[in-house]
C-alpha cells in the first residue's frame, strides 16, 4: 500500500519478502510503516516495510518489488473503471 499511496497509481507485487522476529500476536494494535526504496522510472518500485508492537519492538519487516501499472496496463488485465474510484477512494483518506 505504501507505493498506491506514494505513486498514487495502482501495482502489482512482482517479489515480496517477510521476515517475522518477534511474535505478533493477534488482537494487539501494531504500528506499521513503509518507505519507498527506489525506482527505474515508470515500470517498477521497491519497498520496505516496519512492523512494530505498542513497546516499539520490531517484530516483523518486509521488502517487496512491484510493477507500476498505467491505466493501459490495468484494463489489459481487466481491471476496471471501480477499481480506480476504489483507489481514489483510499488516497483520499
């Protein structure tokens, strides 16, 4: 989520990675951030991301690689017009 929101246009995960070094336990709130790594320009970004408990242990971090889909793209995959809106939807929030 952290490339829709940062790019503001939709992906799809090419490679994701998940380390989990502490357990999370179900039902106890977690704060969670991510950052954009770096990318080739317009077909694809990499991720990194922080899971950490109310005490700010870190108990899980994650790297991903995802492609960049312009709209083109997104309707070749049959994705379609409400998918967008629900997109806009959560950038706006």
């Amino acid at each position: 989520t952290t490339a829709i929101y940062r790019l503001r246009t939709l992906v799809v995960t090419k490679s994701i990675e998940v380390n989990f070094l502490k357990p999370v336990l179900v039902g106890l709130e977690m704060k969670v951030e991510g950052r954009l790594l770096g990318s080739d320009g317009s077909r694809e970004v990499s991720t990194e991301g922080f899971l950490t408990d109310p005490k700010g242990v870190l108990c899980a971090k994650a790297s991903g690689v995802f492609a960049i889909l312009n709209p083109e793209a997104a309707s070749r995959f049959g994705l379609d017009g409400s998918l967008q809106d629900d997109l806009e939807k959560f950038i706006s929030s």
